[in-house]
C-alpha cells in the first residue's frame, strides 16, 4: 500500500495531540481510487490515568470507521468532531470520496449531516461483520486489502456532476484565495445555483459553508504555528473585520481564536 505522506488539516492543537496517539494513512489501489481517498489506522496505549480528546474539524467525507463500538459510518460534519482515546486501543477508519455513498443511502445526502449511522444500514451485515474481525489484525497491508476486497462491490460510476464537484472541494481546500461562491462559479463554468444544488446532493453542506470551513482550517493552522496574531489572520485570509473571524470560529470550532490559543497552551 502507498503511504500517503499529504499534510494533515483540520486537526486542533495538532502538535500536541499527535504524541498520544500513532497515524498511518494509505491510498487505495487504482481500481478503488474513485470510491476511497484513503485508508486511516490510529492506535494508542496510554497510561491508566491518561485520557485524551482528539478534536477535529474534518473534510465533508463520509467515514467508515470501525472500533471496539462496533462499524459506524460517520456523515459529513458542521462543527468539530471529538473522540476520546483512554487505555489502549484502535480505529480502522476508511475515508470515502466526495458522493461515493450516493445511491446506497436512503436519503438526501443532507438529511446525514451531523449524524452516526450503523454501517449494516449501509453495507452488507455480513460484509460489516468481517469487517470488525480487522480489529484483531496488526498487519496494516493485511487491513487495507480486506477492506478493499469488501467494499469493492458496492462500488458506482463517478457522474461528470460529481467530478465537478470533487474538484471544488480540492479547488477550496488548496486556494486560500477563493472566498466566495460567486468567485467558485467562475472557476467551474457554472452558476451559483447550479452549485448549491450539486453541493447538497453530492456533499449534503453548502459551497457557502465549506468556503468558510476551509478557512478556518487555515487560521488553525496560523495559530498552531505561533506565529501569526488575530490581526494577521483576518488580513491573510480576507476577512471583513476582526469579529467576523471571531464569530465564525466560535461557531464551528467552539471557542474564540484567544480561547484556542489558551488551550494550546494547556495541551
């Protein structure tokens, strides 16, 4: 399997969390590029007293994850996600393309934000029961070739809507400098209508929304750094004023900018 060595995004206090636990990501072979972005195993093992709650503000990606609660797919979320690790233990976590769970869902992909279905719902309960077996496999290859050997079958055909769409999201998340779907428009050749409608059949959240996502995956990543104040980051990354980022920042990540920073320092 390929390693994917890509920068890690949308993950807070990243420095400091990522010594409580061990990441490995991997491509999926080419036959299954256009249904899986990537493979993710995370395992811990900290002292009995320990526990630690990893916070992130992820893609808009469906997951298959797969832990000691069971197989779950985990939709595409609008505030940051949290997970706590204590003791020991392990995630196999299976990170799905931008609309590859289209038609095996029963529902608009938006009735599924914010929500944790049980994969059974989704795949196969024969396919999920093998599936939760990897938890007791140690071989990282091994892991990877099973789940793609199972989920290959429920596989679809990519539509040039969904190709548009795909390559948006990679357009927003690489280009600090887009900030308004108007400005996203123009770069795909279409209307804003016409992406807010791909948008919420292939993504279930707004062009609007992932715009100011994006964003704020930068200001986090400015203020890990340590190297860059408020001030700084409005200019960089266009916002109209000060309390605008504040406000957007408390709403998705939960706390002000100055309330982060505080909990980088405690981290």
């Amino acid at each position: 399997m390929q390693n994917n060595t890509s920068k890690i995004t949308g993950v807070l206090h990243q420095q400091q969390s990522q010594q409580h636990y061990r990441l490995r990501r991997y491509f999926p072979d080419a036959c299954l590029a256009d249904m899986i972005e990537q493979f993710w195993l995370v395992d811990w093992n900290l002292a009995e007293s320990k526990t630690h709650t990893q916070q992130n503000l992820p893609d808009p990606n469906f997951h298959l994850v797969i832990n000691d609660e069971g197989a779950r797919i985990i939709s595409p979320v609008s505030k940051v996600y949290a997970y706590e690790m204590k003791g020991e233990g392990k995630i196999i976590g299976v990170k799905f393309e931008i609309g590859a769970l289209d038609e095996l869902l029963d529902l608009p992909l938006a009735s599924y934000v914010d929500k944790v279905i049980d994969a059974s719902k989704v795949f196969d309960a024969d396919v999920v029961a093998e599936l939760s077996k990897l938890l007791n496999v140690n071989d990282d290859s091994a892991i990877c070739q099973t789940l793609q050997a199972s989920l290959k079958p429920f596989a679809t055909p990519v539509s040039e809507a969904q190709s548009v769409v795909r390559h948006l999201v990679r357009l927003m998340k690489e280009d600090s400098s887009l900030c308004k779907v108007t400005e996203l428009a123009e770069h795909s050749g279409h209307s804003p209508r016409m992406l807010q409608r791909y948008f919420r059949t292939y993504v279930g959240l707004s062009p609007k929304w992932l715009i100011r996502k994006y964003r704020l995956h930068q200001a986090l990543e400015q203020l890990d750094s340590g190297h860059a104040d408020i001030l700084d980051i409005v200019a960089q990354l266009e916002y109209t004023d000060q309390s605008h980022l504040i406000r957007d920042f408390k709403d998705v990540v939960g706390v002000t900018p100055r309330g982060y920073e505080l909990g980088s320092l405690k981290a």
